[in-house]
C-alpha cells in the first residue's frame, strides 16, 4: 500500500468529517450557491436512508449466522444502559428545577444515554476486529429494549410529554424493521440463493465502510446546520456541546470494560458507546425540550472522533 492510501484508510472518518463541515460551510455561506443548496439538500437528505441500506447489506452478507444468538454481555450492556439513563432521570429531577438551562442540559445528557445503539456499527466494529452477528443481535435487543424504557421514562423527565406507548413502540419497531431487518434478511437471501454474487461482493471487503464515509460526510453537515439553526449561544450552547464528550466518553470505557470481561471488549464498547442518535434527535424535537437536540447533534460528531482514533490505531499498530 502507497503512503497516500495508508494515510486515507488511517484518517478516513477525519477525512469524512471534515468534508462535511467544509462543503456545508461552503454551500450555508455563500449567497450564489443558495439555488444549489435548495437543490442538493433534499437530495442529500433523501439519500441517507438509501446509503444505509447499501452499508448493512454490504456488511451483513460477511455474517456469520452462528454468532446470531444472544450472549451474557448483551443483558449487561442493556442493564447498564438502563441505569445510567435512570441516574439522569434522577438529576433532572433534583436539579432540573433548579434553571431551565439546567434541566436542558441534563435533558441533552439523557437523550445520549438513552438512545439505542446504531446500526451502523456493525460496520466500524469490524473493521477494529468486533464480531458482526453478535452486534447485529444485540442491536436488535437494544431497539427491543428501546421501545419499552422510551414511553415509561419520557413523561417523567418531561410531564407534559405527549407520548403513547403502543404508537412510540409501533414508530420504532418500523425504525428497526426498515433500518436494520430488512437489509439483514435480503443479505442472509443473496449468501442462500446467490452465492457467488455474495463472495463478489466480500472480495471488496470495505465497500460498506466506504459508504458509511460518505454518509458521515453528509450527516456532518446536516448536524452542523441543526446546531446553528438552533440559535442558542453563551454557555448553554457550549455545554450543550461539550457535555455529551463525557457521557460518550464514559459509555465506550463502559462498554469495553464489561465486553473484557466476556472477551469481546471492542463488540461491547461499540455497542454502548456509538448510538443511534438519529433517533435520539427524533425523539427529543418530538417530546422533549426541542433545543437540548443539539446534545445527541453533538455526540454525533465526538463519537465518530472516537471512532476515527480507534480506526487510526488499528491501521498504524493492529
């Protein structure tokens, strides 16, 4: 591999990151691109849901049906998932009458322990060695899990929250089947009825990785466009941003802590650490504080710095 390569697959979420940032500073702030910019954005927007696709399939047709069953790290992740947005649920109500900003903050900080874990991390877990089928059943469990402690949480943190179980279980579980079953099920029919497609398609083992740079790429600039149409400033917004570093931080130690202990750390840290936050900003512009949607924005952007070490690490020392 030439140094140029190297360097692209070492920096390669950076890379993405930093694309996005730019082309959406670019297009935001330059008044002769706003026709181009009306066109491209619903594009751009429209596209997303059909990367995905291609990245799960991509990856799933590499999965190994035998590891898609449950195991103990999985109820562990999910317990302690469940107590630490418990342990938020408790501070907002100690301290959330204290100030608005105060409880906005913490609201932001919930959000980002609550989500479930992404699909997609099915993607960066094996590219830092996790297993794809043990992710993939615990993904499921998350959302499973997801779709119960949502409505039983939500109107405690927010009183007036406006929340049906069955029609947030039911939003959810369209979330899961679109997202994550579908794409599972049609790559599990290629590897049984079309198996020299399927090993065509896992001679380009990094197909998937490569779509999932582009979809970071665009998913940057739309979050940089969501925090400052956001309009907040001073330290509110600051905290709002920062304070997710911690609870991201503190989820992937969590997570590879516990997966050590059952021999799959990097399987468990992906899984507690990278979330679904697309969700996350769903659900808080939906029944929460609309403005602490900037916190799960924000961890969008710390976990895939995350993300971008781990992979950098992995391509320099193995």
């Amino acid at each position: 591999m030439n140094p140029l390569s190297k360097t692209l697959r070492q920096n390669a979420l950076f890379i993405s990151m930093g694309t996005g940032a730019t082309v959406y500073w670019l297009f935001a702030h330059t008044p002769s691109l706003a026709p181009a910019t009306a066109t491209l954005a619903p594009l751009m927007t429209d596209y997303l849901p059909i990367g995905m696709f291609a990245i799960l399939y991509f990856t799933f047709c590499k999965i190994n049906l035998s590891e898609l069953k449950p195991r103990t790290w999985h109820f562990v992740i999910q317990a302690t998932r469940i107590a630490l947005s418990l342990t938020m649920v408790g501070l907002i109500l100690l301290f959330g009458t204290r100030s608005p900003d105060t409880k906005l903050v913490l609201e932001g900080m919930f959000i980002c322990f609550i989500c479930p874990t992404a699909a997609a991390v099915v993607v960066i877990a094996e590219k830092l060695g996790g297993s794809i089928g043990s992710l993939t059943t615990f993904t499921i469990i998350a959302n499973i899990v997801t779709m119960i402690i949502i409505p039983t949480l939500f109107p405690i943190v927010e009183k007036d929250a406006d929340i049906s179980f069955v029609t947030t279980m039911l939003m959810l579980l369209r979330n899961v089947v679109i997202v994550l079953i579908l794409p599972l099920f049609s790559a599990l029919a290629t590897k049984r009825y079309a198996p020299r497609l399927t090993a065509r398609f896992n001679k380009h083992r990094d197909i998937g990785f490569y779509i999932w740079c582009i979809n970071l790429a665009i998913v940057t600039g739309i979050t940089i466009g969501n925090i400052e149409a956001s309009h907040l400033t001073g330290h509110t917004l600051w905290l709002l941003l920062l304070m997710p570093l911690p609870v991201c931080l503190l989820q992937f130690a969590l997570g590879k802590l516990i997966g050590h202990h059952w021999g799959d750390s990097i399987s468990a840290g992906q899984a507690l650490g990278q979330k679904n936050t697309v969700i996350g900003i769903w659900l808080t512009l939906t029944f929460l504080n609309p403005l602490a949607a900037v916190s799960p924005g924000a961890y969008i952007l710390w976990q895939n710095l995350v993300n971008g070490i781990q992979l950098r690490y992995k391509e320099r020392h193995g």
